[in-house]
C-alpha cells in the first residue's frame, strides 16, 4: 500500500510524535508512504485530484530519530501523486494549530479527505466524522453518564454562577484548542486572577467551564481505542497514565507530563463501551479518551498521541497494529468494490 499521512508541517514532526511512529512502522511493514500537508493537494480542471507528498526512499530504519532525520534531510524528495496511487489518507493533523494563523489550512484535509474518499481512498479518520468535532462541542454529543458537569459560555456572570456551585473548584478552557494550552483550575468565584484568565481564555472563543474532578491531581488516562474498541496487543490495553510535574494542573506530556504504566479497570472498559457506538457511527478509526475516575475529559479524534509511549513502558508495539487493521481494511475495500461506504470502513 502507499500510506500518505496529512500531518500541519513537516517542520513540526518530531520523533517521538504518533505520526512518525505509525510512518515508520509502515514503512517497516513493506509498504510506502509520503507525507502531506495543507498546501500540497491539487484539483485539476478535469475534477482530477492530485498531491505532492514528500516521499522517502526505501530502508530500513530501526529508530524514529533515524527515520525523522531522513524526513526532514534533502534524502526525502516532492513528487506528485494521482489520488489514483493513495491507498490511504490518514489524517493527523491538529486544526486548532492553524485556526489563527492558518484558518485556510485549519479545514484542508477534512476538505480534501472528502474528495480522496469519494474516489476511493480509504480515509481515516473519516473527514465526515471530524467535521463534526472541529472543537469541544463534539464531546458534548456523547452520554451524559461519561461527561464531567460542564458549562459552555462566553459570559463571565454566567462562569461565576457556575464556579460558585462547585465546592472542588472548576477546570476552564477554551472550546477551540488542544495540547493543554490555556487550560486553568478556579477554585472560588471570587479567584483574583479570573477575569484575567477570562480575558486571555475568551480571546479565542468560547470558554468551557468544567467540574473539576480531584482524581485528576494524580493525572489522567490515555486510553486508545481503534475500530471503536480498546486496542490490545499482545494481552496488553494499550493505555497509559500522564502523570502531572509537580505544581501542574495539566498532564499533557509536552508541559512535563510523565507517563506511566497503568492496569486498566473495569470502570475504564465500560466507557470504552459507552462511547463506542457514536465513534463507530462517525468513523473514528483511532481516537485517544483521556479518563479521570469514572469521567472522560476529552475525546482526542485529530492527533490522538502517545503511542511511542506505550512502545516504551510495554515493550510492545501497537503501531503495528494500526497499520495491520488498515491493511485489512484495504483487502475488504478491494473485495467489496464502491458497495462500502468510508465511514462504515473506517471503522470495521
């Protein structure tokens, strides 16, 4: 197969990022790939699309550090491609990175996802499915059972009713964002630093105010689940804890989140479970949940990361798995022809 990963930049890709580990394992499974970014897609006046990926030549490499090297050297070369010649499109891009400097790029590949798909390109995830989670509201449409109390507003009287009716405090956040910027923890109405936090947070929308949960100081968890359900390799759930750097509130690994092992609970599985049938309606092919207690706290379809995390607390590698579940889709994409939707195939 010929893998084409959309991804923001290439300058932006580094070595320990999912898509390089899922790039590499592909690569390292036979098959061919190139990367694709926002600007790099064409449609012809004959309605024939096309892109320009930057490809790398064939090898063996054993270590992301090696293979991102190769990525970002002169050995990785532009080369135009019909969409003829994409097997996948496997989109892993963060729109919220391009929403204010790029707004044009933000849209790109569920836009040109669509096009790839209608001509027969598996896309994943399907760029139907993340047109509806474009930011936080998305997370909305899944049981309330699985859902922290949460208020979605942009006036400040309304956040400080809602601040005042929690006694453990209450995490704000901007509905459009991600990677655990601007994300504060209030504790009172009367906080001194609120209305600063509300000026900065609502510059870029609309603020989410959310219970918070006190299981969260000993961090959250990543938990992937592909084809709507835990992904497993070799008896092991592929899941880990991000455990919060001391005096943060926030377990994102970029602000010094460190990840460690975890055993996955029951209490985990059954919101596997809950959520599983709106992520198989809407063709989400991989997705990280990020669980405190018995809450989700967000529901990652874009760039769910990690996965070279996991690589090194388990010694097992989930990546392959990935790319082997698309392999399969391809062989079923093959023997049924146009009778199977994206979406369904997104996620059998």
């Amino acid at each position: 197969m010929r893998i084409a990963f959309f991804v923001n930049s290439i300058e932006g890709e580094t070595p320990r990022y999912t898509t390089t580990i899922l790039a590499l394992a592909a690569m390292n499974r036979g098959h061919e790939i190139c990367y694709v970014t926002p600007s790099d897609f064409v449609l012809s006046p004959d309605d024939n699309l096309s892109l320009s990926g930057l490809e790398l030549p064939s090898g063996n490499y054993k270590k992301p550090e090696t293979f991102h090297r190769a990525l970002q050297s002169s050995e990785a070369t532009k080369r135009l491609f019909d969409m003829s010649e994409i097997d996948v499109l496997f989109l892993r891009n963060d729109p919220s990175l391009d929403a204010i400097d790029r707004p044009w790029a933000a849209n790109v590949g569920i836009i040109f996802g669509r096009m790839a798909a209608q001509r027969g390109v598996l896309v994943v995830n399907d760029p139907d499915g993340l047109a509806q989670a474009q930011n936080k509201l998305y997370f909305q449409d899944f049981p309330s059972s699985v859902r922290p109390l949460t208020l979605i507003s942009k006036n400040i009287d309304e956040i400080r009713s809602f601040i005042q009716g929690q006694k453990k405090g209450v995490i704000i956040k901007p509905l459009q964002g991600s990677g655990g910027k601007n994300v504060f923890k209030i504790s009172s109405p009367k906080d001194h630093n609120l209305n600063q936090i509300f000026e900065a947070v609502s510059e870029e929308g609309y603020l989410i105010a959310q219970a918070f949960i006190p299981e969260a100081g000993e961090g959250d968890v990543r938990f992937f689940l592909m084809n709507g359900r835990p992904l497993v390799r070799d008896g092991k759930y592929a899941a880990f804890r991000r455990v919060p750097a001391k005096g943060e509130i926030r377990s994102n690994i970029h602000v010094g989140g460190g990840p460690a092992p975890v055993e996955v609970s029951a209490t985990m599985l059954e919101i596997a479970e809950t959520v599983r049938p709106k992520l198989i309606q809407d063709g989400m092919f991989l997705v990280g949940l990020d669980i405190v207690g018995d809450k989700l706290l967000e529901i990652n379809v874009f760039t769910p990361g990690g996965i070279n995390n996991l690589s090194l607390l388990y010694d097992t590698h989930f990546a392959d798995s990935i790319i082997e579940a698309l392999e399969k889709k391809k062989t079923i994409s093959t023997s049924y022809g146009h009778q199977i939707s994206n979406r369904e195939l997104a996620t059998l």
